[in-house]
C-alpha cells in the first residue's frame, strides 16, 4: 500500500498561492506570484531530487495540473529528474470539468475523491505524491487522507493571498518525522500524521 505524500510551499503567513510565478495564480488580485523564487539554492535542490525519488504516481488537483502539463512535457532530457518522474509515472487529477487531459499518462478522478485516493493508496506501491495543488490537500487532509506533509516554509510575509490552514481546517495533530534549513532560510519540515489534537492546562 502505498503512502500519500504532501509538499507544499508556505509563506511564513500561511500563504501558498503562486508561489513559482507572477502569473500562476492571480485570482483575487494577487499581486505577488513568484515570491519562492528568489530562495531556491543548492539545499533546496537536493531535497527536491530527494523527493522526485521516491513517487509511484501523482495526485494533482486541477489548477496544479494545467500548469505542470503546460510545461514539463516540453521537458525532455532523461537526465532531469523531476521530468522524467512526471512524464514517465502514472498521473492522476481530481477534477468534474477536464474530459480529455493531453498529458501522456493522465487518469481523471471525477467521482467520489476520498474512495478514489483510498483505492489508488491500496494499488500504488511508493509514494502517491501531491505538488502544490492547496485546495486538494486541504480536502485530503480533511478526510484523513494525508499519510506525509513536506510544509516547506519560506521567510516572508506577504498580506493577502489563500492561506493554507484557513479558518475551518479539521484539528490534526502531526509528529514531527524530520528537517532542515536551507541557506537561505527556508524551513523545509516533515510531519506524520497523527490524529487529532491532545488537549491539557499549565495550570
């Protein structure tokens, strides 16, 4: 059985819109798209190799999807690890609006999400891993679906933009199962999930 794997980018308010470009995702006016850029460096590197090595599929919700199938299938040097782990693996987007994804490799899951994902748990061996795609995983970890969360947070506020956390998100509790800073500041964290929240007084 397989393992559901998160790693989403944060700001240090919680914000994960457009974080890799100015025009990912400009809904609501949001003015600051490309706001992880300016940290990538050598540390940040590895750990995104190091994650692009252990997928047995993908889980990307739609707007994520478009933007990858936009671009990684013009990427087509073998050597590229991340290229060649999503053009090559199995793909799947949740959506009730695409009909005919022309990403090689791509299953639409339309239906009933939270019996989909525990059936493509039970039938995928590594990692059933999910990029970015926030509105997704807020799903999943609402059903309790999220076995593994990369919370990659970044040092910087930005104001405005979709929190990832937002007010309503189910209380879960996580233990912390590793990490590490990168040289520009960037706090790269892995949690288990862990069921919900304990609760006591320092009184």
């Amino acid at each position: 059985m397989g393992k559901l794997v998160s790693t989403i980018f944060v700001t240090l308010d919680g914000v994960y819109q457009a974080p890799g470009g100015p025009q990912e995702d400009t809904r609501g006016g949001f003015e600051h798209g490309g706001w992880s850029f300016p940290f990538g460096d050598d540390d940040f590197g590895r750990f995104v190799t190091e994650v692009f090595g252990r997928p047995g599929a993908f889980l990307l919700g739609r707007r994520t999807y478009d933007i990858f199938a936009s671009y990684w299938p013009n990427m087509t040097d073998p050597g590229d690890p991340v290229a060649a782990k999503l053009n090559g693996l199995p793909k799947y987007v949740a959506s009730s609006t695409l009909t005919d994804p022309g990403w090689a490799g791509t299953t639409v899951l339309g239906g009933d999400l939270a019996k989909e994902v525990t059936a493509l748990k039970e039938r995928i061996d590594g990692e059933l891993q999910v990029h970015g795609s926030g509105a997704l995983v807020q799903s999943l970890l609402a059903l309790g679906l999220v076995d593994t969360l990369h919370l990659l947070t970044f040092p910087v506020v930005l104001g405005t933009g979709l929190r990832f956390f937002a007010e309503g998100a189910l209380p879960t509790r996580f233990r912390r199962a590793g990490g590490s800073i990168t040289s520009t500041g960037v706090s790269i964290q892995t949690y288990e999930q862990a069921g919900r929240p304990e609760y006591g007084s320092y009184a």
